[in-house]
C-alpha cells in the first residue's frame, strides 16, 4: 500500500515536471526565434544603409572621400559582427536577395 501511493506519488512529481519542461522549451525556443528576427531585421538595415553609403560615396560629387570610405568600412565591420551571431538563419539566400534589391 505504501510503495503504491509513494509511487503515485512520484508518477504526479514526474509527470509535472515534464510538463514544466515542454513548456519552458517551447517558451525559449519561442525566444529564441523572436530574437532571431529581431537579429534579421537589423542585419537588414545595416546593409540597406552600406548600401546607401556606397551609392553615395560613388557619386562624382563624393568620390574618394576618406569620411565616407572609413564610414562604409564601419557599416561593413558592423555587418559581419552582426552576422557572426545568426541564430537560426535557414535562409540566407532571402539576405542576399534582399540585399540585392536595394
């Protein structure tokens, strides 16, 4: 009788901790995913901005300016740094193409 109710016992222990841990996974997988777009999208601005900063650095007006190509050699060390950390990017063909259209 006892090892019966200890056992019961242990099944409801175990069984809810289970279920804690399915939903604390699912709760940083969750995170995890919403940092990870955030990452995207901010590796998205800054190339849109490099860019920007290269389509102006070319123009006769700006070309050779030291400001601007120090100023794009920032924006492109930022870019990597920022790439170093992708999480979960599956889809790195979407960055490029992305990239591409700016």
């Amino acid at each position: 009788m006892f090892i019966t109710i200890s056992l019961s016992i242990l099944l409801v222990i175990s069984f809810s901790v289970n279920i804690f841990m399915v939903w604390f996974t699912w709760k940083s997988i969750a995170q995890i995913a919403e940092y990870d777009d955030e990452l995207k999208d901010l590796v998205r601005i800054f190339k849109n901005f490099s860019g920007h900063l290269k389509g102006v650095h070319d123009l006769e007006m700006f070309y050779g300016d030291e400001t601007l190509r120090h100023l794009m050699r920032h924006a492109t060390d930022i870019i990597e740094t920022f790439e170093v950390y992708d999480l979960m990017l599956s889809d790195e063909e979407e960055y490029d193409t992305a990239y591409e259209e700016t």
